[in-house]
C-alpha cells in the first residue's frame, strides 16, 4: 500500500478522535469537516499552482482547522451547535480560499 494512502487512512480514522461532543449531534460536524479534507486532497493533486504554493495552501487549511477547533474547543457543543460548526467548517474554508487566490496571484506575477 502507498504510503500516502496509508496515512489518509489513518487521519481519517483519527477524525472522530477530536469531536466536540459524542452522539448522533457531532455527526454533522464529522461529515463536513470530512469532506474539506478530502476536498484539500483532491486539490494537491488537482491544482495547477506550484508543488510549493500547493502546500502553502495545504498548510492554510491545516492550520486553521488547528486553530478553530481550539478556538472552539471550550464551548459547550450542545448550546453553540451553529457557532462550532460554521466555524470549524468555514474559517478553513474561507482562509484556504484566499491563500489559493492570493499564491495564484503570485504565480502569474
């Protein structure tokens, strides 16, 4: 098995590991946090940019996936339901949207 794979399906698995809270309420959450993930891998091997801007957009949404579950880490699930998802879902989102857009702009410079 490629290495690469090996370790998605790793993280993958680890997913669940770093939920807010337990129960059919997280799911959602898992589900859309999942598919951003997999939507940044298909983007390192989609994308036209450099392998160097690649990974600095790779480490956008790495970084501030980190961030926003930290940041969200100490509020209770259940009474902020809307608040954790739409920021552990659109803060890497929105920051690996503008870092692609900002090394694109960079690239035809």
């Amino acid at each position: 098995m490629k290495p690469y794979i090996l370790s998605l399906i790793t993280s993958t698995t680890l997913l669940p590991n770093l939920a807010h809270a337990s129960g059919g309420d997280v799911l959602s959450l898992f589900w859309l946090e999942s598919a951003l993930l997999i939507a940044a891998i298909t983007f390192m091997f989609s994308s036209k940019l450099a392998m160097t801007r690649r990974l600095t957009v790779l480490l956008v949404y790495l970084v501030s996936t980190v961030a926003a579950f930290w940041l969200t880490s100490d509020l209770p699930y259940a009474n902020n339901l809307i608040l954790v998802n739409a920021s552990c879902v659109l803060a890497p989102l929105v920051s690996s949207v503008v870092a692609w857009i900002w090394c694109s702009n960079q690239s035809h410079t």
